[in-house]
C-alpha cells in the first residue's frame, strides 16, 4: 500500500514540472530573442514522461512516471509582418515562437486534473492505511 504513495507522488512532480513548463511557454509567447540578445524566437518546452522504477527495495520494483523537459525543434516559428518591429527582418517579417495559448491552456487543465487526481488517490490510500491500522488493533 505504502508504494501507491510513491507512485502518486511520483505523478504530482510529474504534473508540477508540467504546469512549471507551460507557464514558461505562456510567458514566452511573444519572446523574439534569446538569452544573449541574438534574434531568435523561444522554442516551445515539452513534458515527455515514461514509466520508471520508484522504489528499488520493494521485491515487487514500484512503477511511478519521470519526466523530462525537452525543447521543441521540429514545429517551424510563427511570422508576423511587422515591418517596424526592432526585430523585423528584410522583409518586415518577425519569427515569433510556435505557441498556441489555448492549446497550452487545455495542456494546463489538463496537467491541473492529472495533479487533482494523484491527491485524491493519496487521501484514498492514506484512509485505506488508517482503516487497516485501525482494524488490526
């Protein structure tokens, strides 16, 4: 009983670093340079999460998620013609990051569900704990 713990907690760090990186990504929506001031568009930031042994002792081997932060190279940037934009190219044309707010709002009800639902399953697993201790005495 004690691994459903682990595998819940193991969910709500899973959806924090979710949560932590779509705000990222809202906040960066019309980012147009990077980190040293050069002219490139913020890369959208993806949550890839996969199965992973939680607890090495127990002879069972626990599963939880891990989750890892990766930066999205493959969707192209968004143009804009802006041709007084400080950041317009020869063209009047200004690359904005690939982020679709809505679509990172749904990703952050979702994330926000998906972290509802690990409570829940600890507050089940707690009041299951507690029954049992209570029952044996």
């Amino acid at each position: 009983m004690f691994h459903t713990l682990d595998i819940s907690t193991s969910g709500l760090i899973a959806q924090r670093t979710r949560m932590d990186t779509i705000a990222g990504n809202i906040a960066n929506v019309n980012t147009t340079q990077n980190e040293e001031g050069k002219i490139a568009p913020f890369q959208r930031r993806l949550v890839m999460m996969q199965p992973t042994s939680v607890g090495t002792t127990s002879p069972t081997g626990s599963q939880g998620v891990a989750s890892t932060v990766e930066i999205d190279t493959v969707s192209p940037p968004r143009m804009a013609y802006e041709p007084g934009h400080p950041h317009a190219n020869a063209e009047g044309k200004v690359l904005y990051p690939n982020i679709n707010v809505v679509t990172e709002f749904v990703n952050a009800m979702e994330a926000s569900r998906a972290y509802e639902a690990n409570v829940t399953t600890m507050e089940v697993t707690k009041d299951m704990i507690q029954n049992t201790f209570r029952l044996l005495g």
